[in-house]
C-alpha cells in the first residue's frame, strides 16, 4: 500500500535508519520518482536542490523526525 500512496507525488524523499525492519531499496527499485538515503544531510542538500519557491515539502515518519524540518528550514535560509 505504501508504493500506492506515493506514487502520485512528483518526488519521494526516504531517509533509511539502520533499525528500518524493511528494504526500500527493493519496494521502489522500479520508481523513478523515489530517492533513498542513509545519510539525512545529504537528503536535506537534494531536497533544496529540486524543489522551488512554491513548492510544498511534506514530512512523514514512523518514528523521530531528528529535527528534519528544523534542518531544511535552517539550510534554505543559507
């Protein structure tokens, strides 16, 4: 259900936790629109390269954000 639910979104950001108990990896592996991380910066520095004034950035989690929000708002005012 959860490749359902994305795949109506121009872009798909996934930060991936050591704990993560599935591979994201293999769900999206055929979805262009998806991207995966291991590394939350390097996420963020993609998210403020791809999007534009206007734009809306949308924050999902099954667990700690890690202050994800704070982060990209800190990095776009650079």
């Amino acid at each position: 259900e959860l490749k359902k639910s994305l795949a109506d979104a121009d872009r798909v950001y996934i930060y991936v936790s050591k704990d993560l108990s599935w591979n994201p990896v293999d769900l999206f592996s055929d979805c262009e629109h998806i991207f995966i991380y291991e590394n939350i910066d390097e996420m963020l520095h993609s998210i403020l390269n791809n999007t534009n004034q206007g734009d809306h950035v949308v924050f999902m989690s099954n667990g700690s954000f890690l202050g994800i929000q704070k982060k990209l708002s800190e990095l776009s005012q650079l």
